[in-house]
C-alpha cells in the first residue's frame, strides 16, 4: 500500500465535463508533496453502460430475468435493441466530437430508434429553427440515451438516473433509515458496474486513504455504496468524505452508522482537513489536531476542529489539475432547448474560481452564515491567468467556467485587461450580480477578453422582494445591466424564484410580466424558475419569524439537515404556480406568445398584472447619467490609427486637421482633429492601449492634454470625433 490520495467523484455529475472538486484538492496536494490520484467514476460507469458490449449485457440481464409486467415503451426498446445496440458506439463518439459527420444521419431521424422520450419533440420542433444541425443532432442523441435511461430504471435499478443516481433518498434525508436500509440490500445493476471499476482503480493506486467528493445528493448513495465496498474489501484503507453535501447538509451529523461506510467527514474548505488527516494516517499528527471532521469516537460522532490550524490563502492553494481524468471520453448531452442549460452541458469546460465566497453576502435566501459564501477572498488577475495558463496547457482545452457564488466586477475588470495583454484566446463565462457597475464599456471589454455569457439572480422580479431579500439591485437597474450585457453580444441568464415567503399571487403575476418584457425587449436570453426552498445556514432559515413564516418542524434530524419545510400563511399556494411559470418561459425563450394573457398559462384564476405594459421599454430610455469620475480608468482595446495631415479648403480658406484611420475587426472608422490636438492624441492613444501594463485615469488623460498646452478638454473630450473611438476600442471603465 501507498502513501497515495485516491480523489473519486462518485456517480453522477455532469457528463461533459469533471465535477472540479478532485482537480482543486490534487492541485493542492502537489504544492505539498503528496501523491494523489484521481477518478471520476461517473463519466466511468457511464461510457461502460452505454457502448456495445454495455447493451448487450443489460438486454441479456433483461431476458434472464424479466420484469412481471412492461410498459408499452420499454417493450418497444427492447423489440429494437438490436438498432440500439448497432447504433450506440457511434453516438457516443459523436456526443464525445470524435464522430461530428454523423450529426447529418442523426438528423434525418431514421437512423436512431425512438420511444417515448421522442415524443416530447413534437412541442419543441419549433425550437429546432435557432439550432445548428450539431446541436439538433445532439439533442436526438440525448433523447435516445434517455429512452436508454428509462428503460433501466424499469428495468434493471430504479435508482438510476442522468446527473444524478438514487437522488430520491438523499434529498432532505433528516434520518439516515432509509439509505441505510437500501445499502443494505445486494448491489444493483449499476452498483455492480460501479464496484467492478473502483476495484481495478483501487488495485492500481493501492491508496493509504480514499477522499470522496460528494457535491451534490444525487452522489450520496454511490458514495456510500464506495466507501462500503472499500471498507470490505480494503479494511486498512481510511475512507474520507467532503464536498458540498456534507458541507450544507451535514453539519449536525449524530448518526453513528454513518461511519459503518467512511472514517472521516470533512466540512467546508477541503485543502487542510485532507492535508492533516494524510499526516493523522501517518501516523504524525494526534485526532485532536484534525481540522473541522467528523469521526466515531468510542461509538458516538464527534466533531473536532483544531482552530490553531489556519485554512489556507486562495494564493496558496495551488493551480487545479485534472491530470488522470479521461477528458477526451466526456459527453456534450443537450437535454432541454435552453441556452444556458446547453452552455452547461455541451462542451467541456475548465472549472476555475475567481474568489473564495461572495463579495456581497446579504441575500436572506442564502446560506450566508457559512464559509463558503461568508469568507471573501479574491485572488489577483495576474495569479488568474497564470492557472489558466497552466490548465490550457494540461487539457488542451481554453474554455473556463468561473464557479464563483458571484464574480466580482473589479476583479472581472482586471481579468479581461490581463487576458488581453497576454493574448489568450479563452472563452468563459460566470456568475454575477447585476449591479449596476456592469457599464456598456465595461461590458465591452469583458466580451473583448472572451466572455461569452453570464448567469445571475433577478430572484424575484418585484422590487418590494428584492428589498427583502437584501438582493441590492431593481428590476429596472437588472433591465439596464441586462441591455449592456446583450449589446456587447455577451447571453444573459436569469435565475427566477417564486415562493419567497410572504409572495403574494399578485406579485407571482407581476414578476412573470417584468420577464415577459425582458425577453420582448431582446434583453433576456434564457432564465429557469426554481422555487424558493428555506436553508437552515439561511437567515430565513435562522430567523424565519422575520420573514412571517414558520418552520413545520424545530427538531434536528441526526443525519441531514439543510432544506426546511416551511408554513407560508400570509403568501400565495405557490406550488400551483409551477407549471405556468415554466410553460411560459419555455415560450419566451423561443420569442413566442408575448402576446398571450398571463392567465392562459394559468389553470386557475389568476389576478391581472399591476405591471404597466412599457415598464421595461421606459426603464430602458431612462439610463442611468452618471457623471464619468474622473478616478474612471480610461483604456484603448483597438489598433494604432494610420495619421495623416490632410489640407482641407472651403470658400477659398485652407487649413489643415490630422486624419486618423482606424481599421477594426468590422468597419473602417476615419476623424479629423486639429493637428495640435493630432499630435498629442497620437501619443494618448498609444500610452493608453490596453498592452501597456499602467492603466491611466481620465484624470491623468486630461492632465496630459492640458500641460500640452491645449484647452477645453471637456469640449474635445466630449466631441464628434472623440465618440467616434468608442467604436473602434475606447473605453472608460
């Protein structure tokens, strides 16, 4: 056996791309020394099931021991699995981009066979318009492996499930009877799968301690199931447990038979948890000097956490590394026409956090009384580009999905600037507040940087909830910064919430018709709805008379203990809104039915929107004048201009001006100034481009202009042809 760290992601996350948590802690374990290696055995247990010689093992257990009864759908997948066997290896290459050219096959629709999954296509064809033939090509293939799904779960393990395994019994599971029960029943179709792949990883790697990442509950069952089968079959191997279920979930864990699984589990911050307990392994650190861990001490659960050991800088953490992953075997899956659901989905993308926590840390829907989001700190743009670097250079791969709770718009600013200095061609995108120091410029330069999309929560659209929650922004402000974002060609997506306590039907109403405009102005690309659900780490949760709602219930269960039923008297029934919500999203997306009544989305009476049909438009045309500060950082993105002195005549007088051309990537832009001003724009342009590393301030700029000896900065500044450089780069940030 090794002194080696064994990283598993348990199945299922998402498939195109590692869950980031393992590549953030190897990353760390190399600045110390430690050996590590890591497996996502999702995408493993994934690509075994799904490929020829898979298919052919599940329809052979499927007739060796056939369901009492079968729905019409999985008899008609089994009367064709011979297409489905013939058919799936070349899919899967495809989902993987190895195989693009049969997208045109895909397309035709008489190359994969269809059950039932297909017949939700029939209301979505028309979506299909705004799609590529790759894209449609890989919603079909997503379809058919869903159809695959389903018949699994019929079939073989009612467990399974895309993204998520045995969801069902983790998700608020105050008491651990029930997965414990299920664990200890045999192992299931996919268990077996599962258990045959971590077998040979385990007989490669000979770990002195596996650490298993469990980010989301639909981890938990295989996680368990993992730790179980290591635990029989490797009994010397210490078996550790982190990520964001036990983090949010698992704070007041009391269950002893937890620990029948795993010997350890790790909250919040995995880097010194995992480092002390490799030392505690070996043998060189005592069980009180472990960092916020749980464990069995003589048959009951005790937490210990030795505040003498510091968590370490975000500077100090090291770069991710996702050697040992397969990452040319992840699967781009389209499941729902959503846009930023396919940004999600397709494609692989390198995780990345700009900082630790979230720089606002007020929203009372949010667990803002843990680490996670209460500790702040951002990293530097030039430590930034530095792992992007690194990580481009690993994976082959320049697309960065920025994980933050929400990315800071100075830190943003300084990122974009760093990218374009070094020249990286990256894409990313992230999520954000819209605060209102998103400008046009800045939006500008964002984009010019690589930034191709942006996720944020409106939350509520109704101004009197946002005040509630303590989001710090207006619907009005949202729909400015929205417009700014889509301008500079960057996607908005909106997270939407409805069931905030005391929401009324009125204000459910009003703040589907603040998205409807949204959408009809062109500002708003995608959003989903999710129902607000109260947190215990939450100050809803923590305080919920505050907000005029009660918990159902005060107890503490003794195993997870996180979503918190709750009693909304004064609101609206908010689960009957559901289906209309998103019905009429779906449509919007789509640019679809803006003419509809709300109440046609609606089974029951609902109340006329409050909402003046042009609120949006008039928010719009109320922009924001904010006087440029003269603290404003003032940078040129474009090329140099090619400056000419020209003589110009009109009505016998000549004088000269200094012609400026300047060629961007669209169109050729030509100004004339005054060859004084010429000569001293000239130079301004070239200390201001965005190469230099000093950043001048419009201070500084026109300090510059004046001890040139010109005058009425404001009135050059300001003028015709100055504006005219925003198209071709200038920007005041």
């Amino acid at each position: 056996m090794s002194n080696s760290v064994f990283l598993i992601t348990p199945p299922f996350t998402q498939l195109n791309t590692p869950y980031p948590a393992t590549a953030y802690l190897k990353g760390f374990l190399n600045t110390k020394g430690i050996t590590s290696f890591q497996a996502d055995l999702g995408i493993e247990v994934t690509l075994a099931l799904f490929s020829k010689q898979g298919l052919q093992q599940l329809f052979a257990h499927i007739a060796a021991a056939p369901p009492a009864a079968l729905t019409e759908n999985a008899a008609r997948i089994i009367a064709l699995q011979d297409d489905y066997v013939h058919t799936i290896d070349a899919v899967i290459l495809f989902l993987q981009g190895k195989n693009p050219t049969l997208a045109h096959q895909v397309c035709k629709r008489d190359f994969l066979p269809e059950a039932s999954r297909f017949g939700q296509l029939d209301d979505l064809i028309w979506a299909f318009g705004s799609m590529g033939t790759q894209d449609k090509a890989k919603h079909l293939a997503t379809m058919y492996l869903e159809d695959l799904s389903d018949l699994i779960t019929e079939c073989v393990d009612a467990h399974f499930g895309f993204s998520r395994y045995a969801e069902r019994l983790s998700r608020s599971a105050n008491s651990f009877d029930e997965l414990y029960e299920a664990l200890q029943q045999g192992l299931t179709y996919v268990d077996n799968i599962l258990t045959a792949i971590l077998a040979a990883r385990m007989a490669a790697v000979q770990p002195a301690m596996v650490a298993i990442s469990v980010p989301f509950p639909g981890n938990l069952y295989a996680a368990f199931r993992c730790g179980q089968w290591i635990k029989k079959h490797y009994p010397a191997v210490k078996v550790a447990m982190g990520g964001g279920f036990p983090n949010t979930e698992l704070r007041s864990l009391s269950d002893p038979r937890v620990f029948e699984f795993v010997d350890f589990i790790t909250l919040d911050d995995g880097e010194a948890p995992v480092e002390n307990l490799v030392q505690f392994i070996e043998g060189k650190k005592t069980t009180a000097a472990l960092k916020r861990t749980f464990l069995l001490e003589d048959g009951k659960v005790t937490y210990i956490n030795d505040k003498s050991c510091n968590d370490y800088k975000q500077g100090q953490v090291g770069t991710p590394d996702y050697s040992d992953l397969l990452l040319d075997k992840y699967i781009s899956a389209i499941e729902v026409v959503n846009p930023m659901h396919s940004l999600w989905s397709d494609g692989r993308w390198n995780k990345l956090t700009m900082a630790h926590g979230c720089y606002w840390g007020k929203c009372t829907f949010c667990d803002i009384s843990l680490d996670y989001i209460k500790i702040y700190e951002p990293l530097t743009a030039a430590l930034l580009c530095d792992r992007m670097e690194t990580i481009i250079a690993q994976t082959g791969q320049n697309g960065f999905h920025f994980v933050d709770e929400a990315a800071p718009p100075a830190l943003m600013r300084a990122m974009a600037l760093e990218i374009i200095r070094r020249k990286l061609t990256v894409s990313w995108w992230t999520n954000i507040r819209f605060e209102k120091s998103f400008t046009r410029d800045l939006c500008l330069l964002l984009k010019a940087s690589g930034c191709i999309a942006v996720s944020g929560g409106l939350e509520v659209a109704s101004d009197r909830l946002l005040g509630l929650i303590q989001k710090g922004i207006t619907v009005a402000q949202v729909a400015r910064v929205n417009r700014h974002f889509t301008e500079a060609g960057i996607m908005v997506h909106a997270y939407l919430m409805y069931g905030f306590p005391t929401q009324t039907a009125q204000e459910t109403i009003d703040s589907l018709e603040m998205v409807r405009q949204m959408f009809q102005a062109g500002i708003l690309q995608s959003a989903f709805w999710h129902q607000f659900t109260m947190t215990a780490h939450s100050p809803v949760g923590l305080e919920p008379e505050k907000f005029n709602v009660q918990k159902e219930s005060t107890a503490t269960g003794s195993f997870a203990n996180n979503d918190i039923m709750h009693v909304d008297p004064t609101g609206a029934d908010h689960e009957t809104f559901s289906y209309g919500l998103k019905k009429s999203l779906l449509n919007y997306m789509h640019g679809a039915c803006f003419d509809y009544p709300l109440s046609k989305w609606f089974e029951f009476k609902v109340p006329k929107t409050s909402i003046h049909p042009d609120y949006i438009a008039t928010a719009l045309l109320e922009e924001e004048v904010g006087t440029i500060k003269p603290t404003s950082k003032v940078v040129y993105l474009g090329k140099q201009p090619v400056v000419e002195t020209i003589t110009k005549s009109k009505k016998g007088s000549t004088w000269e001006v200094s012609s400026f051309t300047f060629q961007n990537k669209k169109e050729k832009v030509n100004i004339s100034v005054p060859p004084p001003q010429g000569l001293w724009l000239v130079q301004m342009l070239q200390q201001l481009a965005v190469t230099n590393p000093k950043t001048y301030t419009l201070q500084e700029v026109k300090d510059s202009y004046e001890s040139a000896g010109l005058e009425d900065f404001e009135l050059f500044w300001d003028n015709k042809p100055v504006n005219a450089l925003y198209r071709s780069g200038l920007l005041k940030l």
